[in-house]
C-alpha cells in the first residue's frame, strides 16, 4: 500500500516546493533581467498590485517565483507519489 498519497505529502511539498522554487525563479527572473536588460518599464512595480503585475519590473520578477514554485511543488509532489508506489511495490513482491 502507497503510504506516500497526495492528501499526506501536500502540505510537505508546498513549503518545500514553494521556497525551493521561489528561489528558483528569483535566480531566472534576475538573471533574465541581466541578460535581456532591465526593459521599458514605466514603473518598477513595487507598489500593491503592481508588484505581480507581470509587465512591471518587479512584478515579473515576483511572477517567475510564484510560477517556479508553483511548478516545483506539483513536482516535488508527483515525484513523492510515485516513489510511494515504487516502495509499496517492492515491500509487496519482497513479502511474496
């Protein structure tokens, strides 16, 4: 039996995936940043809504840290269910 199911790893997997991957996509936002240029950005876009306004400075900054996180999580989560089954396999054949 899969001991490690979606409903027990989720909580687990947002912390895990959402600061691992968040600071993933600060890496990609600020590095893109420094490659392509800052860009024509009439505001910096650290202000309220603004600061996840994909078209501001910051915001897509701030957008590539909750896409990768969000990414990395789902990762994290698939990858600990299907470890679940591989083990729940094994200790099945192993008990045979």
């Amino acid at each position: 039996m899969n001991k490690l199911t979606v409903v027990k790893t989720l909580p687990i997997a947002i912390i895990a995936g959402i600061t691992t991957g968040m600071g993933n996509g600060s890496v990609f936002g600020a590095a893109v940043m420094c490659a392509v240029g800052r860009g024509p950005y009439e505001s910096w876009g650290g202000w309220g809504m603004e600061a996840y306004d994909p078209g501001t400075f910051s915001g897509f900054v701030d957008a590539m840290m909750l896409l990768f996180g969000v990414a990395f999580a789902i990762i994290v989560t698939a990858a600990w269910v299907k470890h679940g089954t591989l083990e729940a396999a094994a200790t099945a054949k192993g008990a045979k």
